[in-house]
C-alpha cells in the first residue's frame, strides 16, 4: 500500500489539547480522538467483538447483505475513500461489489499508521482494487484525495460505525457539511448511525463485563504518562458510562477515586483532581431512524436508500450530493 503521510504532528498539539481540556473550568474533558493509540486502537478492536457491543457486527451484516443493492445506486466510475478505515474489516464487502463492475481505487484515512497498516493486511488481496492510504485528519485526507482524482470519477465516501456519533450533534452536521463541500454532485456517502435502544442494553455495551471498555478509556491516561510524561496513577481512576437522556448519547468518564494532583510535564501541566470529579473522555450520540435524512437535507445530500439491522438498531444509509 502506498501511504500519504503529513510530517510529523508535533507532540506540541497533543499537549495543547490535553492543556486545555484539562483546565476547563466545570468538566474537564479530553479528546475521544487521543483514545485511539496503537494500545487504544487494539483495545477497540476487541471491543468491536464483545458480545455486548453489537454495534460493528450490524454494520457489518448491513454490509454484507445490501452491498450489491447499494453499489447499484452509486454512479460511474466511483473509488472508495473510507473515514477512519479501523482494520477494514467490513469494508470487503462493498469493494468485493464494486470491483465486479470496474476497477477501484479505495483510499483509507486514518490518523493512526497501526490502523491503516492492519486495513492493508485484511483488504490487500482483493482482485482490481488499489489501495492508497492516507494518514492524514478525515477532512484534509478527503480534499487530497478528491484533489487527485479524474474528471469523470465519482467518490463514495464511507463514514461507517457511526464514528459520527462521536461529534456533538452541531459538530456532526458541520462535519457532513464540510464533506458536501469536497465532493462533487452525484457522489456519495455511506453513513453508518447506531440507533436508540434500551438503556438495559446499551449500558453494558460501553461497560463490558470483561472490562475492556474500562481498560479502553483507562488507556487514555496511560498514553498521557508514555508520550507526555504524565504522573497519573491508573489504580486512582474508574471507568464510568453514563447514558444521557437529554442528549441522547453514551458517555465515558474517568472518576478519581480520591483527591489528587497529576502533574504532566510536557504540557507544562499541574492539576488537583477532587475525589469523585469526572474527567469526560467520549461522547457516542444515538440517532432516531429519520434522522439521518434529516441532517443529510440539512447539509446538501438526499437520503437514497436506507437499511436497518433486525438484531440491533443500527442504520446504513446512502447519501447523495445535490
Ligand atoms: C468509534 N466509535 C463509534 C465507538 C462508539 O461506540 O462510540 C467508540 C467506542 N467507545 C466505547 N466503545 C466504543
């Protein structure tokens, strides 16, 4: 696989992140984005097979049984840019479809090497498709991407998992709408949203059991102390999920389980942590089933075609820009 790679993103944003979300008055947060290490990456991997996060294995049994039906709605030619690829597992199925019809181009975007790296393992061998991977933010991997590519060549944009979920609602609409604007009319975007379900069943699925959700989140702290020189101690901290009613999301917290000072010398960084504080780590909004027409009318796509899983509420839905 050939990889376009930005030069090095200084340690310098990451602390600056870490800085900032840290010392907010009120909740403190940090970024889901700094979650995904090759650690995290791993751990997230794992939890995609836990029995009780049946999120990945709806989008990909979406996948694998409507993606002749939605190949067939895509204009042509069309190459495949994928949003955060993660392993690529589930992607075989639509670039088996499309490379039945033309040779394809697919293009995974990925801020994390060891992601990209395992997307090539899984999907190198599929006979007439090309992989280009980008290890780039999604937005800045897309314009270089649609930058390059023929006049007549469409793009399907796949933002699987509902990774969308991790945006604040307005954040996420700004996002697909900054899509619409890279691409042209006519291509498209497969959108994955995990639908609202129970809170019995949504509960465990972002607070497994196994604890690995926990080690997940946990893990986030760690790689502050590798790459930022953190003094956080872990044993100090418990894994929280919360399901917020209001907002309709799941939400991950850190609770310091006493009251403590972390210092993080590379962020220039020294906080006292109240016992019982929570530091906000990620947030995974769940969708009703129209509302990702709604958000695609309100950001320059039409809702083409829709598919929802019969064992966990989850959609796929094919958007196409006007
Ligand atoms: C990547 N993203 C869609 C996952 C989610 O469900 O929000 C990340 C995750 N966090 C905890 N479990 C999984």
């Amino acid at each position: 696989m050939l990889t376009q790679s930005l030069p090095l993103r200084h340690v310098s944003e990451f602390a600056a992140d870490i800085r900032e979300g840290l010392t907010k008055s009120g909740q403190r947060e940090l970024p889901s984005k700094y979650l995904y290490d090759e650690v995290g990456s791993a751990l997230f991997e794992t939890i995609c097979v836990l029995p009780e996060y049946g999120l990945t294995r709806a989008d990909a049994r979406l996948l694998e049984k409507h993606a002749r039906e939605i190949v067939r709605l895509l204009p042509s030619p069309v190459h495949v840019a994928e949003l955060g690829s993660g392993s690529g597992k589930k992607t075989r199925w639509i670039l088996e479809a499309l490379s039945r019809r033309q040779k394809t181009y697919y293009f995974p975007i990925e801020i994390s090497p060891s992601a990209l790296a395992a997307c090539e393992k899984e999907l190198g061998q599929i006979d007439l498709v090309s992989i280009v991977g980008y290890e780039q933010p999604y937005l800045e991997g897309l314009r270089a991407v649609a930058r390059g590519r023929a006049d007549g060549d469409h793009l399907l944009v796949l933002f699987l998992g509902s990774t969308i979920g991790n945006f604040d609602r307005d954040a996420g609409e700004e996002f697909l709408r900054s899509v619409r604007n890279i691409l042209r009319e006519g291509d498209a975007l497969l959108l994955g949203t995990d639908l609202e379900k129970s809170v019995e069943v949504q509960m465990p699925a972002y607070d497994d059991p196994a604890g690995v959700t926990a080690a997940f989140n946990l893990n986030l702290l760690a790689r502050i102390n590798r790459e930022l020189r953190g003094d956080f101690d872990l044993a100090n901290f418990r894994h929280e999920a919360r399901w917020n009613a209001i907002e309709r999301r799941m939400e991950m917290h850190l609770r310091s389980t006493c009251r403590q000072r972390v210092e993080i010398p590379a962020a220039g960084l020294r906080v006292s942590l109240d016992e019982d504080e929570t530091i906000w780590t990620e947030s995974s909004h769940k969708y009703r089933i129209g509302e990702a027409g709604e958000m695609a009318a309100r950001t320059g796509f039409r809702c083409e075609g829709q598919w929802v899983d019969a064992e966990w509420p989850f959609s796929q839905n094919l958007l196409i820009a006007e």
